[in-house]
C-alpha cells in the first residue's frame, strides 16, 4: 500500500496563476482532508470530504475550492494564486471522523507563489 | 479556535523524560498526537478518546482530563529517535481538527 500520495512535490507560480494539487489513498477510507502548514502556525484545516459526494468547508477555505473525485481522489485548486498561500499543503485521510479516528498524512506539497 | 501547547521547545539528553501539554478553551471530543521530523509528514502517534480509551503508540503514553479540556504527552526515556515537532489536535466536533502551534524537542547524545 502506498498510503496517502501527493502530486505534485514542489511547484512554483507566479502570482494569479492557477493549479491543482493532487491526493489519492488507496486505503479505502472514507474521510479526505487537505491542511496547509505555515511556520509557527501549526497545520490548518481548508477543506474536507466527509465522504464520497460531499465536501465542506474548514478553517481557511478562501481562495481555494475541491473536488472529490471518487473515493480514493479528492483535489485542491487555487484559481488565482497569491503570495498569501506560499506554504506546505497536506492531504489526509481517515477512515471516519477525526473525532473518533486518526488521520494518515500524504508527503505534502511546497507551493511558492512569487 | 487553535489549542495552546507547551512548552514551545525542550532540549533533552537521552534518557531524560519530558512533557508536553496542550490545552483547549472549548469542550473536547477527542485529542491526537502527531510528531512530525523536518521536511516530512505529520506521523500518527496516539488519540485519547472521551471516556478513557486510547489507541496508539506503545512507548509513549498520554492523559486527557476531559472536564479540564487538556491533554498531556509523556516522553520517557527520551531517545534521539524522538526528536521532532509534536502537535496536539482537537477534535472539537466529528470532522474538524485544530492544531496547536508545536512544541519542538530535542535528544542530545
């Protein structure tokens, strides 16, 4: 099993550019999460899926949107970027709620917006 | 809204024991403990669940006091294994976490 992945590892934009990161799992759970990790700031919840056909958002969801695929795929995409969302962006996933399940953590992906 | 840990950094030499605490001003369902090493994901170390249960990580123990909203991890016998950041989630409904900001250790020789 290769767990949660994400593509791509790095990527450079420049300012309004548009991209999407992506995630798969291949351990069939339910649950799909993406976090950005500024320094000092922890990791932030954006958006989740509760589970296939569904998405809501977190804590700081503006200035992206996504998409969940099918069960193993869930998307974020930044239609114009800013400078503002230079950081490290994570997908997990879990089987249920955080509430009651832990979460499985994707390698990340460093964006820089210039 | 975010929990608060602390300390924000502890330097150990192996074999020391140390704790981390982290502490919430809403009602808690459940608490997790994720270390993450430099460059790398965060790893699933341990959830404490409301009622007592816990489910993870056989060399590290952990406590949530739930009518007080905290959670404490223990680190005992420190090796150079464990250095890393640590952060607390908090579950305070069925699909969001909050981290706390991290608490950085490290293990000398």
């Amino acid at each position: 099993n290769a767990g949660v992945t994400q593509t791509p590892k790095f990527q450079v934009l420049k300012t309004g550019q548009s991209m999407t990161l992506q995630c798969a799992q291949d351990m069939n759970h339910n649950s799909m999460y993406w976090y950005r990790q500024d320094p000092g700031m922890g990791l932030r919840l954006i958006y989740y899926s509760a589970s296939e056909g569904t998405t809501d958002k977190g804590e700081v969801p503006n200035g992206y949107n996504v998409s969940r695929l099918n069960k193993r795929e869930f998307s974020l995409r930044l239609e114009s970027a800013a400078p503002s969302q230079t950081s490290v962006y994570f997908c997990a996933s879990s089987v249920g709620p955080p509430r009651l399940d832990t979460q499985y953590f994707g390698p990340g992906t460093r964006l820089t917006v210039l | 809204q975010q929990p608060v840990q602390s300390p924000q950094a502890v330097i150990l030499r192996e074999g020391e024991d140390a704790v981390i605490n982290c502490s919430s001003s809403k009602a808690l369902y459940s608490v997790h403990w994720y270390r993450q090493k430099h460059g790398e994901a965060p790893v699933f170390l341990m959830i404490l669940l409301k009622g007592g249960e816990q489910k993870g990580h056989e060399k590290i123990s952990a406590s949530f006091n739930e009518k007080k909203q905290q959670s404490s991890l223990y680190l005992t016998a420190s090796q150079l294994s464990y250095s890393g950041t640590y952060f607390c989630g908090a579950a305070q409904n069925d699909y969001k976490l909050s981290f706390g900001a991290g608490t950085t250790v490290t293990v000398r020789a």
